[in-house]
C-alpha cells in the first residue's frame, strides 16, 4: 500500500508539475494558480527522491526504492497526453511561451509604451512643420511625366495605376486643363523646395550641435592635458628635490670618507687641537683680503639644479591660433630686449628701468634679477643655462642660471592652476608684481665673466658655441672667445666697406646714404647672427653684409633697404631682414637676390621667423604674422581684441617667437604670452 501511496501521490505531483504552464497567472486577468497543497506535494517528492539519490548504499531500501519510483514516472511518461505537453515545451522558445498566453496587441502594447528614461530626458523639441512622409516625399527624385509613363509601360503593372496617375475629368478647354496641370506641378515642385530648404535647415542645426558637443569635449579633454602637464612639472619637481638630497647625501659620504671621520666622542686633546685650528683660522682670515676670500668656494656651500624641464609642454599647440596665454607685467618702462629658451621655460626680459628679470613662463612669476650693469640693456640671448647680456655702459655680461638658488614654494602648481583660471594672469594687479619678486641673493652666483673691450654702447650680439660676436656703436664687430674670455678679433665696418669699395669696381661695399634723413635712434649695428664661420650683420646704412671669421673680410653685401636694419636672421637657405624703411625682405643666400618682401604702415624694430612663421613687431599694437605655409598675413596681439571696442593697449616693440610659442614686449613694460 505504501508504494502504491507513493505512485498516486508521485502522479499527482507530475501532473501538478506538467500543468504549471496552464495555469501561470496574468496580472490582470483572473485564472487559476497554483494550489498550496500542490506545491507542499511536489516538494515531498523532490525532497524525498533527492534523499534516496544521496542516500548511503548499504541502506538495501533505497535503490529498490529509488527503481521503483523511476519505473512509475517512466509510466506516466508514457502517457500520450503528458508527451504531448513535454514535447510542446521542448519546441517552443521563451517568445512562443509568452505570446502563447499575451494577446498579440497587448505584446505590441507593452513594446511600444516602454521608454527608457535616458530617451525620456533627451526628447527633442518638435518644431518641425513638415510631416515625415513629406520629408520622405521631397527626397524622391523628380522624374519628368513622359520618362514616368514610359518606365510604366515597360514594366508589366497588370493593370495597376498609381491614384495620382487616375486622369480626372476635363473641366475647360484642353489649354486651360494644361495650364492647371502645369501650375499644379509647379506649386508642389515649390512646396518640395521648401520641405528640402527646412531639411537642409534642420541638418544644419544638428550639425551645429554636434560642433558644439565636440568643441565641448575638445575642452574638457584640452583640460585635462592642462592637468596632466601641471602634474607632469609636479613631478619633475619631487624628482629635482630627490636628486639634490641624493647628491647632499653623496658629498657628505665622500667628505667622510676622504676626511676619516669618525664618529666618536671627542677628547680633551681633540679640544684643544680644535680650539687652535680655529685661532689660526681667524688669523688666516685677517691676513687674506676679502675680496680674494670670498671667491674660495666652501666646501659646505650646497648649489642645487636648476629646475628646467625634461618633458615638452605641448597644450600652446592645440589653442586655436591668436590665444591669449598669459601677461605679465614685466617691467615699468618700455621693453628693449627679451629671449626664452623654450616654451612655458625660462624668459630673461631688459627694459629702460636698468633692470634685468628672470622668469617663470610657466607661472609667470619673477625669478630674480640679473644685477650687474650700471646702464641699461640694450640687447640679450638666452641658450639653455646661458644668458648673454649687452649694455649702454659697452660691455657684455655672460650669465648662467644653473647656478641659481630659486625659493621654493609649497603651492607651485596650485597657483598656476589658479592663474590659468584668472585668464592667465601672473597678478592680480601691477602692485603685486614687487611683492613677487624672490630676494636679490638669488642669482648672486649666476655672473661668469664679463666682456669689456668696446668703447660704445653694445647694440647687437649673438653667440653659439664657444663664439660670441657683438655689435657697437663705436663701429666695429668683435668676436670672443667664451673658453678663454677674451677678444680674438675686431672687425672694423667702415674699413671693411672702404675696402670692398676700393678692391671691386661694384659700388655695392662702400659705405652709402640711405635716401632719407638720418635716424638719430637708429643703432649703427642694428642686428647680427653668427654660424661657424658665417656672420650676417645689418648697418644703419642699410646694407647686410656677410662675413667671413676666418679672413676677416666681407664675402658679399646685400643691396635693398633704404633704411637702417634692425633686425636679423638666416637659416640654410633664407636671410630674413627687417628695415626702419617699413620692409620685410627675404633673400636668398645661394644667389644673393631677394626671394619676396612686404611692405607695412610703420617702421620693423624687431622680427624672428620659426619654421612656419615670421613675426614682426611694426610700431603697432599688434604682432604681424606671415604665415610661410599657405601665404597668409594676420594680426596677434592685445590690440585685435582692442579694436573690437575695448582700450587702446601698449605699442609691440620686441617679439620672439620658437615652436608656435609667441612672446612679445610692450614699450609700458609689459609682457604678453600668445598661441601662433
């Protein structure tokens, strides 16, 4: 009976389990669900199968057991109607099973009211007046009548004509029908016009959106570049700091080391050996005098590098051209002479204030001063750690920054993030600008030597290498030696010229007029560049002559300006130069002829050239831009947005310009920062 109790209970819980897909309910709906006493049911037979399949072997009960409940499922399997039932939901995939018990229009019902929240948010507005379908219309090609009807003939249609093509019945005479016909056909060729001028519209406006949407990205991801390069300098400077305790460390162990010092308490003989040592010590320095002394260098004094950079920054290269980077309030007089050696690296600016200022491009804020001439500077180069300075007083100054101590300041790349957010700014107003500045001993070890042999304000130089050559307003050229510190050549323009003039029968060597009144600001030597061997000068007279070092005589002279050259530079092919005669002229160094020139309102006093560029500063507000690649003249500088309604700004005077990176100096002292 007890088997037999177990295969009618076994049948039911099976039927219960089979007929589950009849009676799964619907919310909604009212039908059946599954009763409690069959679920208890089903799970008594689960639980009771599952402890005679985990049951032990050795129990004899439990595999009879267990066959004899297989054997009476294999039973009711059998059954046609349950294969039936298992067979149906063996074919039937989840899609089936749910259509099988949802009417198809609640399906579509449900499918078509289900919107995600993120459409939800981003619904457009509808200001569209035109319907889809006349959209769809107007894209159709327009097919003339005739062409229609033929292409319809061709084609077997059975028989089957489009509702526009059922003839309607004439109403007039045959010309009044055509006319109506024709200006039907011309009223929607003009409602078709206008559908595909608001679709044009339209895309035009999600073409704006786009743009807008990607100017947005380029900015938070130009943003992000910002901040990778703040961190970048962060970084380098842990780096530096760790360098330079590592070669503290390093010099103490090797003054250890070479000293035997060891640490042991020190005796009362020690005592007074030390006592003595520093009796005669205080002798010694009564005897020596002190200007001697003080040029011993200690052994304890810590020089620490110079903080420049390893990496590259590269943000400037990605603003739009014309951007405003940063200003600076450099100086309170007007700017003569400026240099950088790098972009966002150091900047060394000259002014009619006799000062000389090293700076942070980076933050925009004042190293130290170079102090060591007693007139103004005329003309300055920066090289790496080098700074070459000429002056009023005639002589020259070499410089090298590696040696400055720079104060630390715990909030470095903060507050250069800070000034970015301020339009780049160095400070908030020019009060400031002495309150920034670091105390006068920090570039007190910068001076190498100085270079005195010209009897007339230093009015040009240039060096690379070991070379220097300057230019005079006593007239000569003298080239220097920077190993040794000392003049190895004078170069004497006026004989030079004499020479020239007397050694050819050509006139183009001698010295001449320019044409026009003589410029009583205009320096005699305006402008040189050095190479090897190579030396490119410009002279009041207008004239660029080329030098040969080596024999000391003027190879070739260039003939074109009518007024002094202030400004100049070559590279393997080209000689750019700028005249106080309001010309730009480009020559060609094979062949000695001009290759292009430009004419501009106003006198050139300064000029450079990268590998695309040529910047000129021409008495304007602005910097003038000849861009080399596509031919195109362009303003950069305060005075572009100055024209467009806010004050004047000062007159350009000096512009420098490597990689893109444009710096240009104002006659009020100011500095400004620029994106070319």
């Amino acid at each position: 009976m007890a088997g037999r109790d177990e295969s009618v209970e076994g049948e039911s819980v099976l039927g219960t389990a089979l007929t589950v897909r009849e009676e799964i309910s619907i919310p909604g709906t009212k039908t059946n669900v599954l009763k409690t006493r069959h679920i208890e049911a089903f799970g008594r037979k689960v639980t009771t199968t599952a402890n005679h399949l985990m049951g032990p072997l050795s129990d004899p009960t439990s595999s009879s057991h267990y066959q004899h409940a297989m054997s009476e499922l294999h039973k009711e399997l059998r059954r046609p109607g349950i294969q039936q039932r298992v067979f149906s939901y063996a074919q039937a995939s989840p899609t089936e099973l749910v259509r099988s018990k949802l009417l198809t229009s609640e399906i579509q019902h449900r499918a078509l009211t289900f919107i995600p929240d993120e459409l939800l948010r981003s619904i457009p507005d509808h200001d569209n007046v035109y319907s889809l379908f006349q959209g769809f219309q107007a894209t159709l090609p327009e097919v003339d009548e005739s062409e229609h009807r033929k292409s319809h003939r061709r084609h077997d249609s059975r028989g089957r004509k489009l509702l526009a093509d059922v003839p309607e019945e004439a109403e007039g005479p045959p010309s009044m029908v055509k006319l109506k016909k024709e200006r039907d056909k011309l009223n929607h060729r003009l409602e078709m016009m206008g559908v595909r001028k608001n679709m044009c519209s339209s895309e035009i406006r999600e073409i704006d959106n786009k743009i807008s949407n990607l100017n947005s990205m380029r900015k938070i991801v130009l943003d992000r570049l910002s901040g990778l390069e703040e961190d970048e300098l962060k970084i380098e400077h842990e780096l530096l700091d760790i360098d330079n305790r590592v070669e503290d460390l390093q010099e103490e162990l090797d003054d250890a080391a070479t000293l035997g010092h060891v640490a042991t308490p020190p005796t009362e003989k020690d005592a007074d050996t030390e006592t003595l040592t520093s009796e005669t010590q205080v002798e010694t320095d009564n005897f020596m005098s002190a200007s001697i002394y003080e040029k011993i260098p200690s052994p304890k004094a810590k020089r620490h590098k110079l903080p420049r950079r390893k990496s590259m920054p590269i943000r400037h290269e990605h603003f739009e051209p014309g951007t405003s980077i940063k200003e600076i309030p450099a100086h309170n007089d007007m700017i003569t002479a400026l240099d950088f050696d790098a972009p966002f690296g150091t900047m060394v600016t000259a002014a009619l204030d006799d000062t000389v200022r090293v700076w942070d491009l980076n933050q925009g804020r004042c190293l130290g001063l170079l102090e060591g001439h007693r007139a103004s500077v005329r003309c300055l180069q920066v090289e790496d750690n080098i700074v070459a300075t000429g002056s009023i007083d005639a002589s020259i100054r070499l410089w090298d920054l590696s040696k400055a101590e720079y104060p630390q300041q715990d909030n470095y790349v903060d507050r250069s993030i800070e000034e970015e957010d301020d339009d780049g700014l160095a400070f908030a107003n020019p009060e400031d600008q002495s309150q920034a500045l670091p105390p006068s001993s920090s570039m007190e070890d910068c001076p190498i030597f100085s270079l005195e042999a010209h009897i007339g304000e230093v009015t040009a130089l240039h060096f690379r290498g070991d070379t220097l050559v300057s230019g005079s307003a006593d007239k000569t050229l003298r080239q220097w030696d920077l190993v040794k510190g000392r003049c190895v050549q004078t170069l004497d323009v006026l004989w030079a010229a004499a020479q020239a003039s007397t050694t050819s029968n050509l006139n183009d060597g001698q010295w001449r007029t320019t044409g026009r009144l003589p410029d009583a600001s205009a320096d005699f030597v305006g402008a040189l560049q050095c190479f090897d061997a190579a030396l490119a000068c410009g002279t009041a007279d207008g004239m660029v002559r080329l030098w040969d070092l080596r024999s000391g005589q003027v190879s070739r002279s260039l003939v074109g300006h009518t007024g002094p050259v202030t400004s100049l530079q070559f590279d393997d092919v080209h000689l750019v130069t700028g005249s106080l005669d309001r010309s730009i002229r480009i020559w060609d160094l094979r062949t000695g002829s001009i290759h292009d020139a430009f004419a501009f309102d106003n006198p050139i006093t300064s000029m450079m050239f990268d590998t695309r560029r040529i910047v000129v500063a021409a008495g304007e507000d602005v910097a003038k831009v000849y861009d080399k690649t596509d031919g195109r003249h362009w303003d950069c500088g305060p005075g572009v947005s100055a024209s467009e309604g806010k004050t004047r700004t000062s007159i350009v005077e000096r512009v420098r310009i490597k990689d893109g990176f444009l710096v240009e100096g104002r006659r009020d002292g100011g500095v400004g920062v620029w994106t070319c």
